[in-house]
C-alpha cells in the first residue's frame, strides 16, 4: 500500500514578470542552456519532456503534465503517478513573482524508511530558491521576453 507524502516549499521572490518565468519554466529546452557540458550527453530534452540517463542504462523521463499560462507547470513522472512536482507562480506586483514548489510522492509500504524528509523538504526549498535566482537577463539571453 503506497502512501502519499508531500513537500511544500518556503515561499521565493523573483524579480522577473510571471509571464517570463512561466513560459521559461513550461519549455525544458530552455533548461538545457544551463545544465554543465559532462551532464549534458546525457540529458535528452524537448518542449514537454526531458529524459535523464540516471544509473547505467535506467532513464527517467519528466513530462509537463499540466500548465496554466503564468501560474503553474506541473511536472511528473511519464506512465506513472509516483510523484508530482508543481511550480506554483504568483505574480505580486509588477517584477516581483513568488515561487511555491510542492512535490508529492506516492511510496510504497517498502521503500518508505528510504525517504529522508527533511532531505525532501531541502530539495523543495532549494528548488524554490533556484527558480527565485533566474535573473531577467537569462530570458533576454534566450529571447524569452
């Protein structure tokens, strides 16, 4: 019997317009720019999906699963529902956007003494606070503005 766990993360300020961040963050060819040359024969990437060549020849591919213009993309695992990731945008006033991220996992009875959650809790906060850097520059450097 799987059980849901979830990890919401601090709330994050960025200086860009929704509109950048969400089209910037609905498109995984833009991440690839930003990934470092030894990662990058390994990662395959289009519009909605990107695959990452994890151990040996074991791939995990992240498809878009949901998007609403300027406001989320929710991301998770393609043929399964073992996890969610959801990129929640809120824009406050003009170039000041908040950043929620929240993941969900679906863990079996088995592997839930594997799952550390204040390591969880980690990776959701410095995810939010990741997306919180993006500087504007990065959308005109890839002419997403």
């Amino acid at each position: 019997m799987a059980k849901e766990l979830e990890f919401v993360s601090k709330i994050t300020k960025n200086a860009c317009e929704d509109s950048q961040l969400y089209d910037f963050l609905s498109d995984f060819r833009n991440l690839e720019a930003m990934l470092p040359a030894e990662a990058r024969d390994k990662v395959s990437v289009s519009q909605e999906t990107i695959t990452i060549q994890a151990m040996g020849s074991m791939n995990i591919t992240l498809s878009v699963l949901d998007k609403e213009p300027y406001k989320l993309v929710k991301l998770g695992t393609a043929g399964n529902d073992m996890f969610c990731l959801w990129i929640q945008l809120k824009q406050v006033a003009p170039y000041d956007t908040r950043i929620r991220v929240t993941l969900r996992m679906n863990v079996p009875l088995i592997a839930r003494p594997m799952i550390k959650k204040d390591k969880m809790q980690e990776f959701v906060d410095n995810l939010a606070l990741a997306l919180s850097q993006i500087p504007t520059m990065a959308f005109n450097k890839n002419n997403m503005n």
